[in-house]
C-alpha cells in the first residue's frame, strides 16, 4: 500500500482513509466488465466511493485493520433496508489490510444484489447523550450471505487471478434479474443448499431448514412450498440441476466446501 501518504496526517483514521483510498484508485478494478480501474466518485457522494468509468456501477469500500469477521459495520439500518428494497445497494469491497506494514491480507467483494434483508442486523440506536441520540446503524452478517456470493480477491495476501473474480460474478449475475422481493428468498435458500455440504441432495435436506428460513420471513406460511419453488428459480438460473423429482445437485465444477 502506498504507505508514505500517512506521513501527512496523524491522525490513524485520517492516514488509513488517505491510504486505503490511495491503494483502492491504483488497484481495485471491475468485476462486471473489464474495466482495469474504477474511478473515485467526489467526497461525499452518499453510499459509494468509486464509479466503474465502463458501466457505471458504482463501488463501496470498507476497510479496517483487523480480520474481516463475520459482520461489517454499515450506515443507517433503515437506508440500507430500503435500499436493499429498491435494489440501490452498491457492490462493497471489503478490505483487512495489515497496519504495521501497511499490505493487504484480504478482500472480498459482495456484489450488490447479493445483500438480503436477512443479511441486516440493526444495532441498538444511540443513546441519549449522543450528538445523534436514537440514529440506529447497521452490521451486514456475512455468514448470512452465500458462500459463492463473497467473492475472494486477495486471500491471505495473496491475490486471485481477476479472469477468476470475473468468472465468480458472472456466475451469480442471474441472481440481479430476480425481483428484489423474491431474491432475499432466493439467497437464502442459495446459502442453506452451500451449507449442506454436499454434491446432491433432496427436499428432505432443506426442508431441516424449515424453520429456520420461517424465522428469516415470517410473514410467509408455505415454507415447504416456497422453497421448492426456490430450489426451481435456483435451476432455471443455472445455480442447480435437477436429477430427478425433488433431487438436485450442485453444477459438476461448481462443488465447494460448506463454510
Ligand atoms: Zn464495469
């Protein structure tokens, strides 16, 4: 990371802004197309900090200094439930970059329509003694996002080939062309068939999840029923095979470890 930059602030969080976005203009680039670079979009611009200069989507970026973890600290609960709504969400990049010598260790990308309302845990709002008393923010749950939907760039320092971030993301594309009402279900039922662990498997195997799934939307009373209909959305998107009449399988090259 272009760590002299620090030199000109004292502050911590000033020198790991200047730097992390220093880093990001020079090396984050486009999943979506081939885009080598995404722009910087002016400060202040609410909820994205770079543009793809080819398509336009635009990026977040969220960096810290200690592992990634299972949440991510967000903006307001309420903005990001509608804009989860109204599929507004930008692709967040999540970055763990090392301090001391000021390297990358991980990223990760979350394409935008990967985020489901399950994803979202509201923090208690602030007290009243606060400068904003009662604004309540946000965690995204990562381990409530679909394996296959944190797309790994750098692990452990070690960056992946973007041919194979590219390859990742144009996988789960047929996942922005479900309504946003509907695509929560659909993620959801993406994450418990990952969590299974297993090449093939049947309805019994997700149905175990019934409950589960019902707690995540309890306003729906056919849970059964919507997750077949889900496990077909799952097919038709290229996620799934059906082998037979309530039994399915993971894509042959596309079996990965339960996480
Ligand atoms: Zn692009």
């Amino acid at each position: 990371m272009p760590a002299h930059l620090a030199l000109n602030y004292r502050s911590p969080a000033q020198q790991a802004r200047v730097v992390t976005e220093a880093w990001g203009r020079e090396n984050l680039y486009c999943p979506n197309c081939q885009s080598p670079i995404l722009t910087p979009t002016p400060n202040n611009t609410a909820a994205s900090d770079f543009l793809c200069p080819a398509c336009g989507l635009p990026y977040q970026l969220k960096s810290k200094s200690s592992p990634i973890g299972n949440r991510i600290v967000d903006a307001a609960y309420n903005a990001m439930m509608q804009a989860i709504r109204e599929d507004r969400t930008p692709n967040l990049y999540a970055l763990h970059y090392n301090r001391v010598a000021w390297e990358v260790r991980d990223l990760i990308l979350i394409p935008h329509f990967a985020f489901s309302v399950s994803a979202i845990e509201a923090r208690k709002p602030l007290g009243a003694g606060a400068r904003r008393a009662g604004w309540q923010g946000c965690n995204i749950v990562l381990n409530n996002i679909p394996t296959d939907a944190k797309i790994r760039l750098v692990s452990g320092g070690v960056p992946a080939p973007p041919r194979q971030v590219r390859e990742s993301f144009r996988r789960l594309r047929p996942l922005k062309e479900i309504s946003p009402a509907e695509r929560g279900w659909t993620l959801d039922v993406l994450r418990v068939v990952r969590a299974l662990g297993k090449h093939q498997f049947a309805n019994g195997d997700v149905y175990a999840f019934e409950s589960y799934l019902e707690s995540l939307h309890p306003d729906n009373r056919h849970v059964r029923d919507k997750i077949r209909q889900q496990l077909q959305v799952l097919r038709d998107r290229g996620f799934l095979v059906q082998v037979e009449r309530g039994v399915w399988a993971l894509r042959d090259d596309d079996v990965r470890p339960a996480r």
